[in-house]
C-alpha cells in the first residue's frame, strides 16, 4: 500500500466527530455515520476502507491487495456537553403573517419566517411546505424563478429577500385568508413542528398607490442601469400620484439607487417617470440584489419586492482549498487526489480550472517544453486505466494503464484521481512544484504563483 495515502486518511481522520450516541461522525463527508468497531467506505470511488477496532487503532485495508495495514494511534476524544441533534424551531419573534395589499411580490422576510437550529447554519435550514395554497390562492415564488410555485426554500433565500408571495390576479372587495403549512429542516433531516404562514390578502383601496409594473432590473456585475417606468416599475395612485415617494426600507445589499450621482434611500414616483433613478452594482460576486421598498402617499403604506437580476461575469481568478502537499519513498509514485490539491472558482466551473507547472525560479511558461522536466525531482503525470479518447501522448504501462507527463492538468483531472507525482530517484528529497491557477474566461483570470511540496524520506 501506498505510504501517502495512509497519510493522508489520518488527516480526515482528525475531520471525524464523535457524538454523544457513541457514533463516530464523518465532518467532511456527511451523512456516512462510523460505529466504534465498524467499518465503512470513506467514499464511493476510494478504495480504502478504514475500521475502529477495539479502541482506537486504525485499520487500512487496501481493496485490490487485500493488504492490511494497521497504525496505533492514541486519539484523545473529548466529550463536551455532549447531546443529539436537536430538531430546528420556529421562531416566536417571527410574526408568521404576510399582509398583501398588492398585486405584486408581497416580500416574505426573517421578521416574517424564521427558524434557528443548534448544529445547522441559520442559512442551511430548508423549509418545506407540506401543505401548499390552493388553486387560486396565490404562490410562494423564489424571485430566480418567479414563475415557479416553490415546494421548498432555503432560509438563505429569505436572507437574501428572494422569497416572496405572489397573490392571486383575481381582486375582490372582501379580506381573503389563505394558509401554508411549512415545515423547517435540518441538514441531519430532522424536522421542526409545523409552521403555519398566514396570508391576509386586504382589499384595494381605491386611493392607494399601486404597482401597476414590476418587472424588475437585469444586469451584468459591476453595471449601472436605469429603472424606468417604461421597463421596470411603474406606479399609479388616482388622487394624490405627486405625493408618491418609495423609501428602501429592506435588500439592496449589493448596490445602491443614485440620481445624478448621489446616493439616496428615498424617491418620488414622479421621478420613474422622467427616468432618473439608477441602480449601480458594486461589482461583487452576487446574482441578485433584491429591493424592498415601501410605497406610500401619505396615507397609504404597501410593502412590495422589486427584483434586481445580476448576471455573473468570470473576473475572479480560482483559489486553492487544499495544498498539503506529499510525502513519498524515494522513487515511488503517488496519487495526488482532491484533499491534497484542490481549488475552486467563485464565478466559474471548478471541475474545469486548470492548474499549469511554471518553470522556478525563472517564473517562465514552458509548457511542455524539457526544461520543467530536466530541472525537476519529479514528475506530475495522468494515469488511467480507460484507453484514451485520442492514444497521442499516451504510453501504455505494463500494469495496463496509460501515462502522460504533463504540465498543465484540470481540477476534473484531480476528482478524478488521475493525477500522480513521481520522484525520478535522484538523491534530491525535496521538491517545490511552482504552478498558477487559471480558468475559463476569454481573458483568463490566473492566479499568483503557488507551490506545492513533496518530500522523500530516503530508503533505508
Ligand atoms: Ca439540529
Ligand atoms: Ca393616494
Ligand atoms: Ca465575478
Ligand atoms: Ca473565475
């Protein structure tokens, strides 16, 4: 069996939990639950499995060998205020009621819904709804996918005031009712008491300012764009309409309204109008930046969401999660696998981040060309045991599998334990792999320089 790895699974090792119940939690990768004395698959496509005998040593068997390693190793466990998992509650400062006197997105806010939970982050609580609106009664909408009746909704969704109520087209003269059961879920599946979300629908007032458009605002990252009455947001009252004034009073955490420049909380419908609101976003990540604004003409006061879209643009370079680095005997080949180099890519595809060996200590590219290769300890190479898709580059092992060096691999590459380092047996134990981090972009966004060790105790 391969030394590295076994190194390697000691370090998850110490990602392991162990609960009140007796039961060894997996941190890392949930929900795989370890009995003290059992054994399980760390995960599918490893081929590792480790076992809690009696006390604490710890067993590797290798899958195609058979081969059993065992390492002792005293693990202090300590048992703090230990209890199971506890069941997410309802908020009681919530009030569990939306009033709607608008035929447009009625936002649904944490003072509205809200659950918290003893293990689970306050954003990873899921509430389900285990008992939906009626034909005619309107829909829980999540503004991504306004047009979707919502079954379930992350509790981050109501923090980033993406949830709303969209009532019913149909108006009448009396209060309307309507009621939906929820149910608030952890990441361990246990579930709160039922909540019940009521909506009071209230009649139109004749004399209150209505929203009589709401298409929202699309953008790119880091634009700015007008709200226009033509385009977004038009807004009617029969007896007063130049008293109308919108205040942000909720959102709008990823930009800000401006008029002529200056920044501002507070306008007139009047100003839609001509148009001189506009949205300016501050170029961060972000994929919407919803308002809520409060319409009032002195009189009357609504509550409605205006949905801001922002459209990603991949500006950002992919930064490292994981560089362990290795340790192998000298000579020897080693998986490099996604716990010792991983990266990801907060506005584009991880799986398809590419990582490239730079020339030390020139800093130059040489991708593919022999001076990486002469210079170096070792060697970064794919190794698969599929035939290629094109043989070009690939040498066929006596093991059967196909080899390539390389100088520049994926993140796929690494999920998909693909990527090896060997040591070219040198007496050199030390290794300092130099690479950069780039993605998909037309101009791609690279990273700085990155090292990644491998050390080779000598044989003997
Ligand atoms: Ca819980
Ligand atoms: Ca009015
Ligand atoms: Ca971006
Ligand atoms: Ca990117």
């Amino acid at each position: 069996m391969d030394r590295v790895l076994i190194l390697l699974r000691i370090v998850c090792l110490l990602q392991f939990v162990l609960c009140c119940d007796g039961f060894l939690r997996v941190a890392k990768v949930s929900p795989i639950t370890v009995e003290m004395g059992r054994s399980v698959f760390l995960d599918p496509v490893h081929d590792l499995k480790i076992t809690f005998p009696e006390g604490a040593d710890l067993e590797l068997i290798d899958q195609s060998t058979r081969r059993i390693e065992r390492e002792y190793f005293q693990i202090i466990v300590r048992i703090m205020a230990a209890r199971s998992n506890q069941k997410p509650v309802a908020s009681f400062q919530a009030s569990h009621t939306v009033e709607v006197n608008q035929y447009t997105f009625a936002p649904i806010t944490s003072d509205i819904l809200a659950a918290s939970d003893t293990e689970t982050d306050e954003g990873e609580i899921i509430f389900n709804i285990t008992q939906a609106f009626q034909p005619g009664e309107g829909s829980l909408v999540n503004t991504d996918d306004p047009y979707q009746p919502l079954t379930a909704f992350y509790q981050r969704d109501i923090a980033q005031f993406k949830i709303a109520y969209r009532p019913p087209a149909t108006q009448t003269d009396e209060l309307r009712m309507f009621q939906v059961v929820l149910e608030a879920v952890d990441t361990e599946g246990a579930k709160s008491e039922q909540i019940l979300l009521l909506i009071m629908v209230k009649p139109t007032n004749n004399y209150a300012p209505l929203v009589t458009k709401n298409a929202g605002l699309s953008l790119f990252e880091g634009q700015s764009r007008a709200i226009t009455e033509e385009l977004n947001l038009a807004i009617a009252d029969k007896d007063n309409f130049n008293d109308v004034r919108l205040q942000v009073v909720g959102g709008l955490r990823h930009g800000e309204l401006r008029i002529m420049g200056h920044k501002i909380d507070t306008f007139m419908a009047t100003d839609l109008e001509i148009p001189v609101i506009t949205y300016h976003h501050d170029n961060s990540d972000t994929y919407s930046d919803n308002i809520i604004f409060r319409l009032s003409d002195g009189k009357h006061d609504v509550k409605f969401l205006f949905p801001v879209t922002i459209g990603a643009v991949d500006d950002t370079a992919p930064t490292l999660v994981y560089n362990t680095g290795l340790i192998l005997d000298e000579g020897e080949m080693a998986l490099v696998d996604q716990y010792m180099l991983s990266a990801t890519d907060i506005d584009s595809e991880d799986n398809k981040i590419q990582f490239k060996v730079i020339s030390f200590p020139n800093f130059q590219e040489n991708s593919g060309s022999a001076l990486f290769q002469e210079t170096s300890v070792g060697v970064l190479f794919l190794r698969m045991r599929n035939t290629p898709e094109s043989l070009e580059n690939w040498v066929l092992q006596e093991d059967g599998f196909y080899e390539q060096n390389v100088t520049q691999f994926s993140q796929f590459d690494i999920n998909n334990r693909r990527l090896y380092y060997r040591h070219l047996g040198g007496e050199v134990f030390n290794d300092e792999i130099a690479f950069v981090m780039f993605d998909q972009a037309d101009n791609p966004n690279v990273s700085p320089i990155k090292n990644f060790p491998s050390y080779h105790p000598s044989r003997g």
